[in-house]
C-alpha cells in the first residue's frame, strides 16, 4: 500500500475513537467481574467460579485489544484490521531495548523479592515441565494481548495531540483503573495487593512501554514481549517492592529519550 493509502486510513481513527474503545474496553471486563462481585452466586452457577483460567477472564483480559479491533474495523474494514495487526510483526529495535526486557526486568523482581524477604523462603511454584509449560504458554496468551489495545491503538492515537510523556500518564491511569475489580474480588492475586502501588507501577510502566513503543516504530510484539516478563509465572512475587523499583527506572528511561517522550521529536503517531 503506499503513503497516500496510508495516510488515508490513518486520518479516519480521531481522538473520538477513544469514547467507543473506552466503552468497549470498560463495558467487557467490568461488566463480567462486576456480575462476579455483585452476584457471586448467580454467576458461578451458570458460569462456573471465575479464575484465572477461566473463559470469562480471558474474554474481560482480552477487552482492550477487542474494542482496538472494533473501533479499526469499523472505521477501516478488514484491510485496515490486517494492516493494524501486522504490527505485531515488527521486532526491529535497539539491542538495548531487548537487554533491558529479557535481563533489566526479571532483575527488578529478583532484586524486589530480596528485599521482600521471599527469594529463597517461597519454593519453585511448578511441580513438572508440563505445569510449567501450560503456565507459561497461558501468560502468552493472556495479557500481553492487552497490548494490542493500550500501546497499539490509544498510545499512538492520543500523541497525535500530546507529547508521548502526557499520553503515557493518561494511559498508566487508566490502564491501573481498568484493573480496580480485580482488587475487589476475593481469590485474585491483585487481592492481596496494594492498589494504590499497583497504580504507580502501571504509570511507571506505561512510561518505559511508551519510550519502546516509539523508539521501535510501533512494534506491538515488543510491548506484548515486555508485557509478558512483567507477569512471567517464573519470576518471583516482589509486589510492591517492584513498583518501587521501576518507578526510578521510569524516570531514567524518560530522561535518555527525553527528545520523543517530552519533546515529541519522533513520536509514532500510526495506527494502521
């Protein structure tokens, strides 16, 4: 397709877009957690308990990425859709960059374990390779989809107005809001966790996701790459002692590419 064709399709997704995918991404996840937490009862008969395996959660886990397809599909067709997930494709960026997501990452969850006190006291969660494999083959499929919704659509379309730091912020935001049933619901991991430090830890990694974004021309798969060492059933539980590591780095990552994330010089602005 060439650069006029491109820009064509671009230039139909507006900021307006954002009012639908918000729907669309709130509706979905809130609506079936919501059901769980005001009528537990109902919903486990004719659903089954809800757990972190079950359909349902996969369906409100995958709501950000649902309502991206939605709102590109409806605005673009289906050439629009398929050049929108050939995104996913993209992999060219800094070797830095894949330094900082295979071996910087599990150091802040070793580092915030040790000083948790949990790295030698909690044993290896899996008891053979296969539980290991399906444990690591559904955190794949789970939420580095999300993905596709938060970095691939919202990400680029809110730059088109506001330097990426700002869009980043708004992002973490809403991203760590999304998440707020999770927090109500007994039996979920986020239940034992501080909400309040679960969104500092969103907003600081919506900073560095947005400087990947950027730095690797709108690469998906990175960001779903990152996504998922983020929730990497290997590493160990450091909350909230992550968060309190990755904020700093946050911080730094922004500062070395200070020239896109504040000055806006570079920023990817496509969606499709």
């Amino acid at each position: 397709m060439d650069t006029n064709s491109t820009k064509e399709y671009n230039d139909q997704i507006k900021m307006i877009s954002m009012v639908p995918y918000l729907i669309i991404t709130f509706g979905i996840a809130w609506g079936i957690m919501g059901l769980y937490i005001f009528l537990p009862e109902q919903m486990s008969a004719m659903f089954g308990e809800l757990s972190g395996t079950h359909p349902l959660f996969y369906l409100a886990v995958y709501a950000p990425a649902i309502a991206a397809f939605i709102v590109i599909l409806s605005k673009n067709g289906v050439t629009g859709l398929k050049l929108f997930l050939s995104r996913f494709l993209l992999f060219r960026c800094s070797i830095n960059w894949y330094i900082f997501i295979l071996i910087v990452i599990p150091a802040v969850f070793y580092l915030g374990a040790a000083y948790k006190g949990t790295l030698y006291t909690e044993p290896f969660p899996f008891s053979s390779a296969a539980a290991l494999f399906t444990a690591l083959l559904l955190s794949i499929i789970k939420g580095p989809l999300e993905e596709f919704g938060w970095r691939g659509f919202v990400q680029p379309l809110l730059q088109r107005k506001m330097a990426p730091i700002w869009a980043a912020l708004i992002i973490g935001v809403i991203w760590g809001f999304w998440h707020l049933p999770a927090f109500l619901m007994s039996g979920t991991q986020q239940s034992a966790w501080s909400f309040s430090a679960f969104m500092g830890g969103t907003i600081a990694i919506s900073l560095i996701m947005a400087a990947l974004y950027n730095k690797s021309q709108g690469s998906v798969f990175l960001a779903a790459l990152m996504h998922f060492q983020l929730m990497n059933p290997i590493l160990p539980d450091a909350q909230p002692y992550d968060t309190y590591i990755l904020l700093p780095i946050a911080l730094i990552v922004v500062w070395f590419n200070r020239d896109t994330m504040i000055k806006g010089k570079h920023a990817y602005k496509k969606i499709i």
